[in-house]
C-alpha cells in the first residue's frame, strides 16, 4: 500500500538559522522564534514536509535537523555574522547601511523619487545586458532568476514568509508563476500600515521597502494570518482582506528558577530604528540607583555601534550582544522589571516571557491586545519617556 505524500511546506524566514543551529551566533528576533516553535511542532506531528529557507551563513547548502530541511539562499548571505570581531564587519555592509540610512531618512517625496530613479537605471542596465538573468518585475523593481532559484530547489506546495519586505513581493511574484500557494504570516502591526497603498512610490522608513512592492505582497498572498484583533481590523480596513487570527505558541514550562531577590531591568531587541535602544540607555542615564542588562543583536551596525559606545560611559549598563535562545529566560528570571521600547510590534514573545516568569512589563508605546490598558498585565506610557521614568521608579 503505498504511503500518501505529505504536503510540502517552505518557510523562507532568512534569520531563523540560529535557533537551529546553536553554533550560529547570528541575530534573530521574536518573528524567528514564532515561526520555529510553529515548525517544529509541524516537524513532530509529521503533517507536513517541514523546509526552511534560511540566509547563508557559510552552513552547508542544504542540511537537516530536527526533521527539518534548511536551503542556505545562496543570494541573501546573511548580513552581521556574530562569530566575528565587530570590527571586522566589511566596509562594503557599513556603507550599504549608511546609503539605506540616508534613503530613509531623506523626506518624502525625495526617498521614494531616489528609489525608483535607481530601480529604472537597474531595469534599464539588465534590459539591455542581462535579459536572460530576469524572471520577471513588479514596476520597475526587477526580479533577478538567482532570487528565485532557491524555490525552485524545495519544489514546495506552499510558501509561508513572516512580515512584509521586498523578499515577500518576490516570494509572490514566484508563487504567482508557479500556482503555488503564499500565505503571509504577519509579523508586526506595521506591515498592514495605509501609506504603503496612498503613498506606493514613498520608501518605509524604518526597513527602506518601498510601498508598492509591499502591497503586492498583501494583495497577491492567498491567505492572510494574523497575530492580533488589531492587525485582523488593519488589513480589513485597508486592503480588504480576511485573515485567521492565530496568536502567538509559548511554553509555558520555567527553563530557570525564578530568583527571589530578583534586581535587574531588563531590556531584549535589536540594534535598529524600531527596537530603540538607544532610550533604554537614556533611561538608565537618569537612572543610576538601578542596574540595567540589555541584550541587543546586531542589526543596525551603526546604531549598535553607538549604543555600545554609549553603555561603556554607564557603569549602571551592561550589554551582551548575542543570547541563544534557549538561555534568554535564564535573565527573566533575574529581573524585576522589562521594558519596551519599540516603536511597533506585533506581539512581542518577550512580553509572553515576561509574564511567564511573573516580571512586571513598562511598555513606552505598543501595547499588544491591549494586553496592559484592558487585561492590567503591565504598564504603559502612551509614548511618554517621563512616563516611563516615573513608571520605572514607583515598580
């Protein structure tokens, strides 16, 4: 009797690698997390052909664990390889981040109006000396065979890729040639934002996306799955799409002791525009009685960069740059208070780990499901950094 095929699933979740392989000290976020606890369960109840497309980090091309099959995407080389000395980050990857630094933070229209003058030289360099290295384009945003490749190789029945980006616009593009079937799995409550749809040719400022491509990315997906109430409401009253809402997996089993006299503030995200950490750093500033432990990945080189700079002036600061994933509660468990700093979420794990090991949450600004103004499970300052000063003295 022969056995039924299995459905193959593809996650192309770029910065998942690490949570897999603990030897990969590269950077991942509460995103990465969601969808490997979702893999792995999918993996063990053997419903699906698990595979994850995953940056390249110098891993093999292709390799297996825990039942998983992971595709390094040999075109997306992962950005800041933790294994190396900080200073040895290229000059070339410092100086893409600061031209994208430049781009977002040029006013609109200008940043969008740059953007696409670059797109249309592209198209126009690969139009006459490259056509047969393109699949296809969306505007003028081109979409080079080599991006696509990967996909090819996992031979997939359904793409699934958390958050909105230029690579979901491709993962689409793909899906749409091929019949498959792409289901975007919302990452934040930013990725259902309006501007994307009244302004398409205005660049995002936080990741440098312009509009457009994230729009075909929300409008060509098959389904639509969603972390929040709130994000449910976004993409229906802006796209007109449904979603199921599925909130976020946790286990609620303690890894670590919760420590009695417990006596840290602590702070958890990356080094980039939306996390902000360079606020918890001013906090701590004005607050020197207390000690503060932050643990930030490298995202933004130059904002990481000035952080540290900052926090080696601060004797009230110690930062760690890199925790595995499996020893990140061992440090909820020594603190008495967490702080939020974002400028969006979507539903942040940290804030469900806080909670799981009983830590008071002070959130500057996102409260997600309106988990601290209707449930009371923390405190939240409506934006307000005296607010959160104040917060943080009376916890």
């Amino acid at each position: 009797m022969s056995q039924t095929r299995r459905p193959k699933l593809c996650i192309v979740s770029l910065y998942s690698y690490p949570l897999f392989n603990p030897e990969c000290r590269g950077a991942f976020g509460g995103s990465e997390v969601r969808i490997s606890l979702i893999a792995r369960e999918l993996a063990q109840r053997g419903c699906f052909d698990v595979n994850f497309v995953v940056f390249d980090h110098g891993q093999p091309k292709q390799e297996i664990r825990e039942g998983i099959t992971f595709y390094a995407h040999s075109s997306y080389v992962a950005p800041h390889n933790s294994n190396e000395p900080y200073s040895r980050v290229s000059w070339q990857q410092s100086t893409r981040d600061k031209l994208r630094q430049w781009l977002r933070s040029a006013p609109p229209p200008f940043g969008g109006w740059i953007w696409q003058i670059k797109q249309w030289l592209r198209l126009l360099k690969f139009s006459l000396l490259y056509r047969d290295q393109i699949a296809g384009r969306i505007g003028p945003y081109l979409i080079e065979k080599t991006k696509l490749s990967v996909y090819d190789e996992v031979a997939a029945d359904l793409y699934i890729l958390p958050g909105n980006s230029h690579i979901a616009a491709e993962l689409v593009f793909y899906c749409q040639q091929h019949n498959k079937k792409y289901i975007f799995l919302a990452g934040s409550d930013g990725d259902y934002q309006p501007i994307y749809k009244e302004q398409p040719n205005a660049v995002e400022p936080h990741y440098g996306w312009v509009g457009y491509l994230l729009v075909y990315a929300i409008e060509h997906a098959t389904a639509h799955i969603t972390q929040s109430e709130h994000q449910a409401q976004l993409l229906q009253d802006h796209y007109r799409r449904t979603s199921v809402i599925i909130g976020n997996p946790l286990n609620l089993n303690r890894t670590f002791p919760k420590e009695v006299t417990a006596d840290t503030i602590l702070w958890i995200g990356k080094s980039d525009k939306v996390k902000r950490p360079e606020i918890i750093l001013n906090l701590a500033r004005s607050s020197p009685e207390y000690r503060f432990l932050v643990i930030m990945n490298l995202s933004d080189q130059v904002i990481h960069q000035r952080c540290l700079t900052e926090a080696e002036k601060l004797s009230n600061v110690t930062i760690l740059s890199y925790v595995s994933f499996d020893e990140v509660e061992r440090y909820f468990a020594q603190a008495k208070l967490f702080i939020n700093t974002s400028a969006f979420e979507g539903f942040p794990n940290t804030f469900l780990q806080a909670a799981k090991y009983e830590v008071p949450i002070i959130s500057l600004q996102v409260d997600p499901g309106e988990m601290l103004s209707r449930y009371g499970c923390g405190l939240l300052c409506a934006g307000s950094f005296e607010s959160l000063q104040k917060m943080c003295i009376t916890s």
